[in-house]
C-alpha cells in the first residue's frame, strides 16, 4: 500500500467505500475469498466458508477470529494474524503470497456483510485480485430468533465500526418503538447502556422490553431481559469505559417495537 492509499478513519476515506464501489463480478477467475466464519461455535461455520478455510494456502484475520477456526486450518497454510496495531502489516504480508498466486482467504467474525465492511476493504485495497465475500450466519440472524424478531420488521444498526456514527445513532432514534430495533454495540463507549440513555433522552417509551445477548452460540451465552428505562439507569457516565458497562463486547441490543 502507498502512502497515497493511506486512509483515516475519522476524516476518511472509510476503506468500506471500497468494497461497496461496486457490485461482485459475475465471473471472478482466482478469487481471494472473505469468509464470515459464524458467531463462534464452528457449528455455524457453512461447509462452503470451512472448505476456503481448509484449502486455502495464506490466511490473513484478527486473531480472536482465527483461533475460532484454527482446527479447520491446514498444516501446510500460512497464518498471519493481526490486531488492530499491526493489521496493516498483516494484510501486507497476506498481498504479497496472494500476488505470488497461493489462493487466500480473509476471515471475519460472523457474516461480512453484518459489519465486516471496512476489513473487505482493506483486503480488497491490497490484493491484486478479485474479492468474493462467501457470507456467514451472523450473530444477528441468531438474536432476532433469541429475540423473535423478524428481519422484515427490524431495523438493525451496527455502531461496530470505527469512525463516524451519528447516521446510525439518528437510525436507531427514528425507529425506535415503531419498529424491532437490533443493534450492534460498539466497544465501550456505546454499549448497552449508553444506547438506551439516549433514546430514553430522546423521548422513547421507557416501557419498551429489550433484551441483551452476550456469546451468542457460545457455551456461556448469556441473556439479560430488561427495559429500555431500566437498561439506561445503569449508566451515568458521559463517557463509559469497559469499567462503566455490565456487558461484554460481544453483545447485541435488541429493543422489541411497541405492541401497543
């Protein structure tokens, strides 16, 4: 990468704009493929998404996402893992063994397009070939059945990016208590908590049932049952910290509509 690719999260350009630029080709010869590997329990991880996993001969992801998968991993593949410190060398370093022909794959925690966006970017920033996203089960599509709420009656809002998020707060203000709310914490300064003290601020019904599911599919899964009013009298800080919050960051918000 140049230093003219560089980019800044907080003034731009966000690295998802390149990978929604355009839509996938209808034919990609040799493609690097990004694979959403599920919430966690590689019992969700589809047969298509282990099969890139286990063929492929360089594989680029965070760390926390490739121990996941570790064991569908082969002897013979080479692993560059990254944290968000030295993800720029990893994604590097995964471009030049893509470039020298080995089939890569990028991993991302449940399904890319649920938040994946700004790493599809990145990967898709470096390699010198095409991207096809091969989607997962997302975390969301198992809190909406937790929760029973329907895709076709929900907004869901990720706030688990870096950058700007007042558009998705502006979301979750509008729709709260017409429609099913699924939310995406982002860690730690818009948790839980923090979420339903603005919308309690902002006039929403204090009554409105939420849940809160933490580790989904993971064998310490975790549900809190609440209301928007209660959720947000836990908190009193202008700006949490991993201190000031009840929940892990692997968290989703759901917020049910008003039946009334």
């Amino acid at each position: 990468m140049s230093e003219t690719d560089e980019y800044n999260l907080e003034s731009g350009p966000d690295p998802a704009t390149v990978a929604t630029d355009h839509p996938e080709p209808r034919e990609a010869a040799n493609p690097v493929h990004a694979v959403g590997i599920g919430p966690g329990s590689t019992a969700y991880l589809t047969p298509r998404g282990k099969r890139s996993i286990t063929e492929a001969d360089v594989i680029v992801g965070f760390e926390t996402v490739v121990e996941f998968i570790r064991d569908h991993i082969g002897d013979e593949t080479t692993v560059f893992t990254c944290g968000y410190r030295d993800e720029a060398t990893a994604l590097e370093n995964f471009a030049d063994r893509v470039a020298t022909g080995a089939s890569g794959t990028a991993v991302l925690m449940g399904d890319p397009n649920h938040s994946g966006y700004q790493f599809v970017g990145k990967v898709q920033r470096v390699v010198d070939r095409p991207v096809r996203i091969i989607p997962g089960i997302s975390a969301l599509q198992i809190a909406a059945s937790r929760a029973r709420t329907p895709m076709e009656a929900t907004t869901f809002v990720t706030l688990h990016k870096s950058g700007e998020i007042d558009d998705a707060l502006a979301r979750i203000r509008r729709d709260v208590g017409t429609r099913n709310l699924l939310i995406l914490p982002r860690p730690f300064d818009w948790m839980p908590e923090s979420i339903a003290a603005m919308l309690c601020e902002a006039g929403a019904n204090p009554e409105l049932e939420t849940l809160v599911f933490e580790r989904l599919t993971h064998e310490n899964e975790s549900r809190t049952q609440s209301t928007l009013g209660a959720l947000a009298a836990d908190t009193a800080v202008a700006e949490p910290t991993r201190e000031d919050t009840d929940f892990s960051d692997l968290s989703v918000l759901a917020i049910r509509q008003n039946t009334t």
